[in-house]
C-alpha cells in the first residue's frame, strides 16, 4: 500500500528542497500573500468537502490536503527563510503522517544546525522564524513548531511523546543528509530502546482505554483517542517502527507478524474511521474529535445514512462505528501480544491437556492446524473457564479462531451434540465469563445470529448508555455478581435469593435474550420471548424451563414499571402484580433479573432508592403469593398490620402505650396502610416534643455510599407550601426520586421524600438537609424559588413533545400525568405552576428514563368550603396550557 502516513525511517528521505515561488506570489506584501493563501486553501478545502459528499476514497482526500498544505509551507518557508543552509523544515505528529484531517493540528519541526556559522546568525534565524510563523497564522495556518538542534533532538525524545512525534517527521525542506542526521539522533540506541518503547507504548494505551472506561461503547465516543479508534491503529505503527523498522503493516503479513486477513480487516477499519473522522471535522466547523449528539445526526445524514423503521441513521452510523472499533480492539490485542513475542522470543509451551497448551500464560491450541471442528472451539472455551492462570488468549489461536468463524453454525443448523456442548459451557464454571469472550471473539454472534444483528447497536437516547450487546454483558456480569456469594451492598436481597435458585441457566439466558430483538419494529420484549422459547427448545430444555426462560423475556420490564409507575403501597396493586407473576420461582427470577438489568442500562440509573422500591415490592408480593391470590389483603388489615408493627417497634425502644397512642392520634390513617413499619415508626418518634401546630423537619441516611436520604416535613398545610419543599430541596441539590404528600390530623401535613444527591461530590448531609428545610418554612413561602439553571448541552437534542394527561381516581382526585424533557429544576418549576394554579398536591411519583420524564401527580383544587374537589375540565385546560407554556417556553 502507497502511505502517506509512512514515516521517514521507512525510506529513503527523499530531499525537499525549497520551491521557487511563483513570482506574481512573490510581489505580494506578506498581508496580501496570508489572503491570498487563506482564498486558496478555502477553496481548496471546500473542494475536498464535496469530493467526501461524493463518497471519494478518505485517504485521498487526506493526501490531497497534506499536499495542499505542503505547498503553502513550502511557498512560506522560501519567503521568509530562503535557501538557509542552516535550517531544515520537517512535518511530524500526524501531518507528518500525511493524516491531515480539515481541522487537524500542523506540527513543525526547524531543525537547526548544532552551531552558528557566524555570531550574527541566531538573531537573523529568531527573526525569520517569527515572520514565518506569524505569516503561517494570518494564512489561516496556525502550526505548533519547536526548533531544535540535532543534540536536542535526542534530549527531548527521551519524552516518549516528543519521539513518537519525531518518528514520523517527514521533510518539507530537508535535504537528504538532514533527513539522515534527523533519524541518528533519536535512534534506539540513543533514546527510548525498542522493548523500553513497546512497554511504554502499552502502557501509555493501556490507560487512554482506562480514561474511556476501558470501551468503544461510549455515547459519545472519542473517534482519535477512545478505545479502538484512531489513536490505537497509530500505536501499531509506532511498534512497528520501533520493533521492527517498518511502520508499514503490509510489510509485517511478508513476516508472519500479521495475517493477510487481519491487515485488509485492520485496513478497512481504519479507512472507516478516518471517514467519520473527516466528516466530524466538517459538521463540526473546527477542531473535534468526539462524536458528541450535537454532531451525530448531522453527519449521519451526510454520510447518506437515512432513518427506517427499524433503525434512525444515527444509530446505524454508530453502529458502524461500534462495530470497526470492536474489531481494532481485537486485531490489536493480537498484534501487541505479538511485538511481545518478537522482543522476549517465543516460550517454552506448558500442555495443559491434549488439545491445548499454554505459552507465556496464553491459552494456545496444540494442533498447528486448529480448529478442524467447531467443537474444537468450544472445548477451547472449556478449557479457559477451567483455569484461573489463563492471561488471555494466544494471538495464533485468536488468528485461528478468526480465520475459521465461518465454520461455526447457528444453532438451528447445528446439531444435537454441539448444543449439548454449549449448554455444558453455560452450566459449567464462570458462564459469563465464557458468555462475554464468546461474544467479543464473534463466536456468540455466529451462534445466535439474533445476538449478531444487535451488537454495537445504539439506541439515541440518554437512558441506554451502552450498545445492546454490551448491556446484555453488563446484565450477564451482574447475575454472576449475584452467584460470587458475597452481598453487595447495591441489591438487598439478591444474595439471599440467589442460592433457591433452581436453575441459574434459566435466568443466563433470560438474561442473554431480553433485549436480543431489539430493532426489529414491534414490541421487543414479545418478539425476543419468540426467539428464547426457540433456542431452549433447540436445546433440550424441558417445557417448564423453556416457558420461565420466554415469561422472563416477555416480562422483563413488568417488575421496573410496576414499581416505577404504580404505588406500591397499594394493596389493590400489589395484588395485581402478584396475579401476573403467579408463582415464587418467578418472582425470584423476576426480581434478579430486573435488578441486574437497571444497574446493567447506565451507572447512574440503580441507586438505594431503586433498590428499596425493588426490595419492598419483592416482599410485598412474596407475602401476597404465601397468603393466596384468592385472599387480597385489604386497605384497612394493610393498616392494621402496619400500625401493630410499629407499636411494636416504637415499644422496643421504651415508648410506653398510652405516648404511642397520643402519637398515632397525630397521624394520618392512610399513612398506616401506604407506609412501612420502620418509616412510620421514624415518623412517629420525630413528632415527639413539638406541638399541635409546630413543625418539623427530619432526614435520615438511606445508603452512606450513594448519598440518599429520606426526608420527612410535619407542618401546618397552607398554599405553596409542597413548591416551597420541592424548591429547597432543589437548591439542595437533591433529585426527588418519589413524594407521598399526606394530610394529617389538625390541617397539618405528613410529606415524605426520598431524594438523590444531583452531584457526587460533597452531597447534602441530613443536618444540612433538616436546617435548610427548616429556615425556608420559617420564613414567606412566596420568597422560596426554583433555582435558575441552565439546560445541559447534551439534553438539546433529545426534546419531548410534553404530554400532558388527566384522569380521575377512585378518591375523588385527579391524576395528573406528564411526560416531558428531563431537565434540572423541572419538578420545582412544575410545582410552582401547580402553586400558581390553586392546586393541592396530594401524592406524586417521580420517574426518569435517561431525558425523558414521566411525573404522576395527585392533584385537587379547593371549593369555596375549603374541601378537595378534583379537577373540571376548564381546570384542566388551564393546567395543561400552563404546563405547556412553561415546559415548550423553557429555552434554558
């Protein structure tokens, strides 16, 4: 392959000596020159934009603005220094390279002779150098340049970064003995020997991966510096100048180094990702390299990808992306494993068995013409899962493996033996282990094609975070958390439930299949739960089996949504859900899964009041199901067996009777058949010592390491006094997770909270919390206002149409539903219109998926007796246009 990219070690330096300028260039004074320059290169660049809209191979069009440039630096360099003979010109870094993207840096190199001729010349030199690149910056041309003798050129090389800019330096005006003395200077036996450089180099990728959270999958992922982009196919070249003496990979299949299949593959990539560079660097109008949502449908449609009923082009560009980064990522663990070998020669084989053997702590195939069968490749997984010595897999076995993916069937074509095979696997020891290297190998993917179709593909939201195949690992990887043994603080039952488990394989392929026809049209969830019943069938589960795989699969979101969007204090609810789940086994499975599946969508997603909602619908339907479905538990034996609990809690702690009958007089009766023993129990010890009348403000620690509390206000009711809670706790910086709004006896308030910190670092303690509170009801409520924030960039490109609804309850109250554009201070700023309404809020829900909002309220207004009336239709309207003016006027 002809590279512009190849450095100057890899040839001979062809001398670039000064260009004669054109003289009608020549008569132009440096001011009209920089014009003239700066018209040349738009025009040029402009040119190169449409032969990308033309779908032009990239390289060239990156060839075509290196020479572009080179041109204007040569013409530069012949104005302002001439035929210097002390001087030579080299590009490096990347223009070096001859990648010049539209907005890439220009790195400089003037290297200069070790010493002046003459006492007169440095002055002259410094002069020169400053019109030259001053003339470069009004041309449109800023470059970074460092000058430097030959003697500096090794001091600074022993900075690993100043010599991986210098490797590829390129000579603009040089001649062939400066290109020569360039190349000495920073030669491996001056600085930076080539296994010091590998290790180095390794290391230096190892933690860029680590800054990306070791993924490609990232939503918006970094095209240069990410893991499999840019940067990562740059890093092989580098090694193998050092290592070997060629940065050209083509010439490592001639060595043995890289497989013909691999450098075309590696090849295609990189061209993929060089065009996504190009074209961000286009839609972004300056220097970018993430591929943030304010660019990515923007480029999507102009590299012609168009939206579908399956897919948005967005996300099949993304797709695109997730799928060549993934690929890079696994040519290059094989290449590195590879220049390791070269540098510390090949090891002594230790046999682990007779098919497999390990060579310097990789898992190796003995059988130089491995595999011949695709059963081979599974007892390869076998294998793996059986040894914890095991570093990775061997690069011949990975070429191998690679080269043969062809071979392995999918399921239905396979036969009853190898399915038994991979049912053995995901019955035998660590399955998500083998599950995860499966599906980055490519193997899972040719075993269910379903799982193929879904991989590196992107939902464009800001609730998915992750591809779908790389959720499905992270919810695999969570169900293995739940089977270490060990409690994890994140889930409060899971490692109780876990060990009654009948068959953890059920919930493995629950797990696998959930989201697995995602992208399809229609409903994901009824379609995956087509594709289980299919493939446990396929494989010899039994019919009890198969049907808890498939009801796992199409019921995968009940739990999450039950406990998310319904009050599951509500014994009518509990019941409900009890109904469809109809059986313990799935209410473990169930819960397991659901647990391991918010956790497994984003990092931000489960916290301890997820868990809690979680946990206590778990119970709840756990003693429904013990009690019988045919005996639902009505609101006041709720309430009874609420109150009876808490008398008992109160009187473990010395309350005698007759304080706790005085207590319970000041609490409102539906609170006893809404709230938890432990919570009314905290209720009511905090009422102790205020008076009718009085008011007051608790918080108690729900989970130390998430920063979540429960927040309780006791109060006399007047207007405006939900928005002013909602407001302070939003100066807080507290996110309301869920709001039960209660009126108590003697017009007073019983509100509780539980609240989230918006920010990791240094949230609210409860004291603070108590304190704030407490000072604002003090006070005018009229004074306490939503703080004015401004609306995260990334939340402008996912804009809801709100929608706004109303229906009436069963307790003469009118639900308000609104689904609307997440946002800081939404629920106080919707609180304040509710205030300005008149309206009373009596209960409310808070749920957010990613940016989107879905908020229920009870709501009433207030007749001229005082008394809650819901909501008429004018009322109705009123509401919904002020919601509305509110949500579509905020361009915050």
């Amino acid at each position: 392959m002809s590279d512009p990219a190849a450095g100057a070690g890899d040839r001979p330096p062809n001398p670039a000596p000064a260009v004669a300028a054109d003289s009608a260039e020549m008569a132009l004074d440096d001011a009209g020159w920089a014009l003239h320059v700066r018209q040349t290169l738009s025009a040029t660049d402009a040119e190169l934009a449409s032969r990308f809209d033309a779908n032009q191979d990239v390289d060239r069009l990156l060839a075509a603005r290196t020479a572009a440039v080179d041109v204007q630096l040569r013409a530069a360099w012949q104005r302002c220094i001439g035929d210097h003979p002390g001087l030579s010109l080299f590009a490096v870094g990347g223009y070096g390279r001859g990648e010049l993207f539209p907005q890439s840096d220009i790195d400089l190199l003037v290297l200069a002779r070790e010493e002046p001729a003459g006492p007169d010349e440095t002055p002259a030199d410094s002069g020169a150098l400053a019109r030259l690149l001053a003339l470069l910056w009004d041309a449109g041309l800023p470059a970074s340049h460092a000058v430097r003798s030959l003697a500096q050129c090794t001091q600074a090389a022993t900075d690993i970064t100043v010599l991986t800019a210098l490797l590829e330096a390129r000579p603009l005006v040089a001649d062939a003995a400066a290109c020569q003395a360039l190349q000495a200077a920073i030669a491996p036996s001056l600085v930076w020997p080539a296994q010091a450089f590998f290790e180095a180099k390794r290391e230096e990728l190892r933690a860029r991966h680590a800054r990306y959270g070791d993924t490609a999958d990232n939503l918006e992922p970094n095209l240069k510096e990410g893991p499999g982009g840019l940067r990562d196919v740059q890093t092989l070249h580098w090694m193998a100048l050092r290592i070997i003496g060629t940065s050209d990979l083509e010439s490592l299949v001639a060595m043995g180094q890289l497989g013909a299949d691999e450098h075309a593959t590696l090849e295609r990539q990189r061209r993929t990702l060089s065009r996504l560079r190009f074209g961000l660097h286009l839609v972004a109008g300056k220097r970018e390299e993430r591929l943030r949502f304010d660019y990515q449908k923007l480029l999507a449609a102009r590299l012609g990808h168009v939206d579908t009923g399956d897919s948005l082009g967005v996300e099949q560009m993304m797709q695109e992306f997730y799928r060549s980064a993934a690929l890079v990522l696994r040519i290059g663990e094989r290449v590195l494993q590879r220049f390791e070998e070269q540098l510390e020669g090949e090891a002594v084989p230790q046999p682990l068995d007779a098919l497999f053997e390990s060579r310097r702590g990789y898992l190796a195939a003995r059988d130089p013409v491995w595999p011949r069968t695709p059963d081979a490749l599974f007892a390869l997984f076998a294998v793996w899962a059986s040894r914890d010595d095991v570093r990775g897999l061997h690069s011949q076995t990975a070429r191998a493996l690679a080269e043969t993916l062809p071979m392995v069937p999918s399921y239905e074509q396979a036969s009853a033996a190898l399915r038994a095979r991979f049912m053995q696997l995901l019955r035998g020891p660590r399955p998500v282990g083998t599950l995860t290297r499966m599906a980055r190998l490519g193997v899972l993917g040719r075993w269910i094609p379903a799982f193929s179709n879904v991989s590196g593909r992107m939902q464009f939201d800001l609730f998915h975070v992750y591809t779908v195949d790389q959720h499905t690992l992270a919810v695999l990887k969570n169900i293995a958390s739940f089977a270490s043994g060990e409690p994890d603080e994140r889930f409060a039952l899971a490692h109780e439930i876990w060990p009654r488990l009948r068959k953890p394989e059920v919930l493995l392929l629950a797990g696998l299949f959930h989201d697995i026809a995602k992208g399809r049209g229609g409903d994901h969830s009824e379609l995956g739960a087509v594709d289980a019943r299919e493939f446990c069938q396929a494989h010899g589960l039994s019919e009890g089996d198969t049907a808890l795989v498939e009801w796992l699969v199409r019921q995968h979101l009940l739990m999450s949504m039950t406990a998310q969007k319904q009050d599951i204090a509500d014994p009518e609810v509990i019941h409900r859900f009890a109904t469809k789940v109809g059986d313990r086994e799935r209410l473990d499975q169930l819960y397991l899964l659901t647990c391991a599946d918010i956790a497994g969508t984003s990092p931000k997603l489960w916290n301890a009041w997820k868990d809690r909602l979680m946990a206590d619908l778990y119970t709840a339907t756990r003693l429904a199901l013990r009690r019988g479905l045919e005996n639902p538990l009505a609101d006041h034996e709720r309430g009874a067996e609420a109150r009876a609990a808490t008398h008992a809690m109160l009187a473990a702690f010395g309350t005698g009777d007759a304080e706790i009958a005085a207590l319970f007089e000041r609490m409102p009766e539906i609170g006893f058949q809404r709230g938890r023993p432990d919570q009314l129990a905290w209720q009511a010890a905090s009422l102790r010592g205020v008076a009718v009348g009085g008011t007051r403000v608790r918080a108690r620690r729900v989970n130390e390491h998430q920063g979540a509390l429960e927040v309780f206000v006791h109060s006399p009711d007047r207007d405006g006094l939900f928005a002013a809670i909602v407001a302070t706790l939003d100066r807080c910086g507290l996110a309301i997770q869920q709001a039960r709004v209660l009126d108590g006896p003697n017009a007073t308030i019983f509100d509780s909270f539980e609240v989230i910190p918006t920010e990791a670092r240094n949230p609210p303690g409860a004291e603070e919390v108590e304190a704030r509170l407490a000072r604002a009801l003090a006070g005018s409520l009229d004074a306490v206002k939503p703080t004015r924030r401004a609306q995260p960039r990334h939340l402008r490109h996912f804009r809801i149409a709100p929608q706004i609804g109303f229906d009436a309850t069963a307790n003469r109250r009118t639900l308000l539903s609104l689904v609307c554009t997440d946002r800081p201070g939404l629920l106080a700023d919707v609180t304040q219109v509710l205030r300005q309404q008149s309206l009373r809020v009596h209960d409310a829900r808070i749920a957010t998926f990613g940016e989107r909002a879905e908020d229920v309220f009870q709501i009433t207004t207030v007749d001229d007796e005082g008394r809650d009336q819901p909501l008429d239709e004018v009322q109705q309207q009123a509401l919904r246009d002020a919601l509305r003016a509110c949500l579509e006027g905020d361009k915050r």
